[in-house]
C-alpha cells in the first residue's frame, strides 16, 4: 500500500471516528492469529514483542491460547478477542 493510499485511509477512519490501523485490525480480526506463548509465561505476544526475545517462543492462535488461561501482553498489545 502506498504511503498516499494509507494517508487516505487513516483520514478516513478519523473522519469516521475510528483510531486504529487499517492493516492491523484486518489481520486482527481473525481468532487464528499466530501469537507466541513461553513457558512458564502467562501472556501472550506479538511476534516482535520484547519480552520474548530471549525465550523460546512456542506459536499458538489467540483462541487456544485464551483457553489455555494467557492473558495478552501489556507492552506488545496483541489481539485480545
């Protein structure tokens, strides 16, 4: 997408009154989004997350990892649905 294109959407979304990326909440959306456990964690991570740069990251959906009793990470801020 070029920069002109995503300028365009975010003045969009703003006039609407939604913050957000455009490209995030799309891929966001789904239950299936790869996110990253460690063990014994108990959050879960975006790929590129600080906390688990470290570690050995174990790739998990949001879903499973919500019925696994992980909690979203407050410094990457991933997918909580």
């Amino acid at each position: 997408m070029t920069r002109a294109a995503r300028r365009a959407l975010s003045v969009i979304f703003l006039a609407a009154g939604i913050v957000f990326f455009a490209a995030e909440a799309a891929v966001d959306a789904f239950p299936f989004t790869t996110v990253y456990i460690t063990r014994p964690g108990r959050f879960y991570h975006r790929h590129n997350c600080i906390v688990i740069r470290n570690g050995r990251p174990i790739a998990i959906s949001v879903s499973n990892a919500k019925e696994q009793g992980f909690y979203p990470c407050r410094k990457c801020e991933p997918p909580a649905w």
